[in-house]
C-alpha cells in the first residue's frame, strides 16, 4: 500500500519535494574537509574525521543532503526528516519519493560526479548487496555499529540494517465483508480483482517481501522461492490478483481493498485512513511469516559526504530508532535499546503481534530469489 520504494530485505527483523536539478560538478571540496586536512569523503567513522562535533561542523558548511525515495509517510519519516533539519539546521531534498530501490541505485550510477547525486540510500536488503557488490557505497561505521546485530551489518560497513518489519495483509473492511488474514484465505474467489502488491518485485523490495512470504505458506523456503510466484499466478489465474501497485489513493479510491505489504506501514495507513472513514485491518499471515529490514548505505561519491554520514549518526542514534519505532517499524537496535533502557516502551507495545522467532534468508538466498522472480515474475502475472 505504500508507494513503490518499497524495496527491501535483509535481516532481524524504510521532505518530499522534487531534488532540484543543480548543475552538474561535486560539491565544493573545503566544505567537507577539516583545517588538518581530515577529507569527510573518505572519513570511516565520526572519530577518524575528529569526532561528531566536527562532522556536524562540516555538515553544517555543506548545508544540504540529497535523499531519494524516502517517502514521509513511510516508517515515521517525515518525523526523521524534520527532526535531522530541526537539530542541525540542515536542509534535506527528496527527489521521486515514491522511487523504488532500483530507482536509487540508478540514480547513483548515472550521476556519478554530478552534485544532483543522492547522498545516502534507503535499500531493501536484496538491493543493499548489490550496490556493495558494484562498488558504489562508501564503508562507515556509525557510533553504534558495534551494537548491531552481527547478521544485520555488512562487515566492512557498506551498509547495516535500520529498520523492519512483516508481510502483512491490509483490508478495507468497509469494503471486504470478511478480511482475509493467510494467504491461502487469498485464493477465496469473494477476494476476485481485490488483491494488490505494493510495487513490482522485480524491482520493489516489499513486493519481493510478499512473493517471499507466499512461498513460505505453500512450501517454499529460503531456498525455493518458486512456489511464491506459483501462488501470484494462481492469484491472477483465478481474477483474484490486481496490477495496480497499492498505495494510499489506491486504497482510498477502492481500487486496492486487500494489499500485501509490510506490517509498519499496513498499520500506519490504519492511522492515517480514521479520519478518512476507511476501517482498514492489518494481519500478519500465519501461514507465510516473513521478515525483513531496510539497509542504510552512503553513496560512495557522495556529494555532501559530511552531511551523509552525520545523517546516518542520526539514523542510528536513540532519538532516531525510536522516531521508527513510533511508525511501527522494528528498529535495529531494538535489543539493545531494552537491555540499556532506552527504548520508548509505549510505542513499542503498539506494534503489531507476532508470535515465534523470525529468521532470514542469506545472501546467497536472496540473490538466488532475485535471479527467479527476475526471470519468472511476467510470466506469473502475464495474460
């Protein structure tokens, strides 16, 4: 239901306003480089570059991060936004919000050297792994990189997991008389035309997150992902499977009353939709329980190097985790925000119920699922 970003994957369980087209050329070299010569661009921590003070100086001097696909109605960020400019005064500019992964790691590649390049990445996990293995992201250790969960972070810190959550089915209950709450309920021939994935899995991470579930409630596995779009052809074989790619004007309009996404921003649409008169309903499938997170990453040629990395400081720190958590996402360091006290316990209870222990696929699994919904996802919803 949220707009196509939607790119995702990864682990434990992701300002609106177009990027303005500068010319082309990086940004000024003596803003992002200290009086001792400390160049933020190459800077792997806060301390290599003389501590948070002065990567916020430097920031400071950079005066701008350019950001894509970040939706503000995606995991609290427009609260993430307006708090990263409201504590250090500096303007941030996303250009196509409602971009995917994808879109992202083309913007890198076909800016390169250009100042209208995107400073930071918000990736599904699957997308995270491919920009690392084509060399585009820059490796830096945020304070708390070491309190990080050791499968949810690149070792060389091209990237780490943020936040997460589960496929979940959303339904407008005015409009579906029974909401469905497993996959299997999907095939239920009253649910014809009503059935939408937010974005294309091809290209969105949580669209891959709802073939992967789908897999996984019809005996698939980490290894098989096949029986995921056995089931998405099913679905449009018996009319129940809609194109359109569910977003919140979908829903509103009644185009997409039943919407496969991740469970942080099901519930967060079930906010947004009470004064809007839809009673929309969130329920993590039993039969398929799939679990993931969304990777931060610094484009290696950044061109407000400084401002990237104190945005990631931002993410990471414990007004930014838990800015996440109030939009229903699991922050990475959940866990150790318990064990210190420091996470916002009332937000936390409100997210959504989950029974058992999640576990994930590895790389090497994700990148297999890649290859096979790459090759075999048109067919499965062709014709």
């Amino acid at each position: 239901m949220s707009q196509p970003r939607t790119a995702a994957l990864a682990g434990s369980l992701a300002v609106v306003a177009a990027l303005a087209l500068s010319a082309c050329g990086a940004a000024p070299d003596n803003a992002s480089t200290t009086a001792d010569g400390k160049n933020a661009a190459t800077a792997t921590s806060a301390a290599d570059f003389g501590g948070l003070d002065a990567l916020a100086k430097a920031a400071k001097k950079e005066g701008t991060l350019h950001a894509i696909a970040l939706p503000r109605d995606w995991a609290n960020y427009g609260a993430l936004i307006d708090g990263f400019t409201k504590k250090y005064g500096i303007k941030i500019t996303v250009e196509n919000p409602d971009g995917t992964s994808q879109d992202e790691i083309n913007a890198v590649t076909s800016r390169k050297g250009q100042d209208r390049a995107p400073d930071v990445l918000d990736l599904g996990s699957s997308f995270a792994l491919s920009a690392a293995q084509q060399g585009l992201l820059a490796p830096y250790k945020v304070a708390s990189y070491a309190e990080l969960p050791a499968g949810q972070k690149d070792p060389q810190a091209r990237w780490y997991n943020d936040y997460g959550g589960y496929i979940s089915i959303g339904c407008d209950a005015k409009r579906v008389k029974t909401c469905p709450t497993t996959f299997a309920d999907l095939l239920k021939p009253q649910y014809k035309g009503q059935v939408a994935l937010n974005g294309n899995p091809t290209k969105s991470g949580s669209a891959f997150g709802g073939v992967y579930a789908a897999a996984l409630a019809n005996g698939g596995s980490f290894d098989s992902i096949q029986p995921g779009l056995d089931f998405f052809a099913k679905l449009k074989k018996n009319g129940n499977y809609t194109p359109v790619e569910s977003t919140p004007a979908t829903v509103e309009k009644g185009e997409t009353p039943i919407s496969i996404d991740w469970d942080y921003l099901n519930a967060g649409y079930a906010d947004e939709f009470k004064s809007k008169g839809v009673d929309w309903k969130v329920a993590v499938p039993t039969d398929g329980q799939f679990s993931q997170f969304y990777s931060q990453a610094i484009n290696k040629d950044a061109p407000h190097p400084a401002a990237a990395r104190l945005w990631q400081e931002y993410l990471y720190s414990t007004e930014g985790q838990n800015l996440w958590l109030k939009g229903y996402a699991r922050p990475a360091l959940m866990v150790a925000m318990e064990k210190a006290g420091t996470l916002d316990k009332t937000a936390a209870a409100k997210l959504p119920k989950v029974s058992g222990t999640p576990s994930f696929p590895t790389e090497a699994q994700q990148s297999k699922a890649k290859t096979v919904i790459a090759q075999g996802w048109a067919k499965a919803v062709s014709g």
